[in-house]
C-alpha cells in the first residue's frame, strides 16, 4: 500500500479541523493539532501521535460524532504503516 504524505496530512487536518470546531476545549482537539504540526516536520511524529492519541482520546470521556469517527478511523488506517510512512521529508 503506497501512501503519499499528503493523504496523511490532509486526513489529519480534516480531523483537527472537525475536533476543533465541536470539542475546542477538548486535549484530544489541542493534541491532534499540535501532531499535525509536528507531523509536517517530521515523519517520526506520526508514530508517536498512535502511540498516544488514543490515550489522550480516553481521558477526555467525550463520544466522537459519525464523521469524526469516520475521520479518526481513518487516520488510524495508517497505523500499519508506522514508520516505514514514507522515504522522504515533508
């Protein structure tokens, strides 16, 4: 599965996006968008966002909506790529 880092960005942009607007005091909110800025500097920071980010999702005792489930899932379909994302900066 070939994926290019601009699907993975503009998916985590999405999310921030969709997080932000209905849950804007929220950590998971803040911590989505503080990994999507890390994530355009470094591939490194995508691992590290599913290694976390469920945790922080958990703590905030907050229901997702049907698109931000969707947004979610779909983020976390990149999981099995982990650090093997891709071979170039960003």
């Amino acid at each position: 599965m070939k994926v290019q880092p601009e699907e993975v960005i503009a998916s985590m942009e999405q999310l921030s996006v969709k997080l932000s607007h209905n849950h804007p005091s929220s950590e998971t909110a803040r911590y989505v968008a503080k990994s999507l800025k890390e994530l355009k500097n470094s591939t490194g920071a995508l691992q590290s966002f599913f290694n976390f980010a469920p945790s922080v999702k958990l703590s905030d005792r907050f229901s997702f909506t049907v698109e931000e489930k969707a947004l979610w899932d779909k983020v976390f379909s990149f999981k099995q790529l982990g650090n093997n994302l891709w071979p170039l900066s960003l």
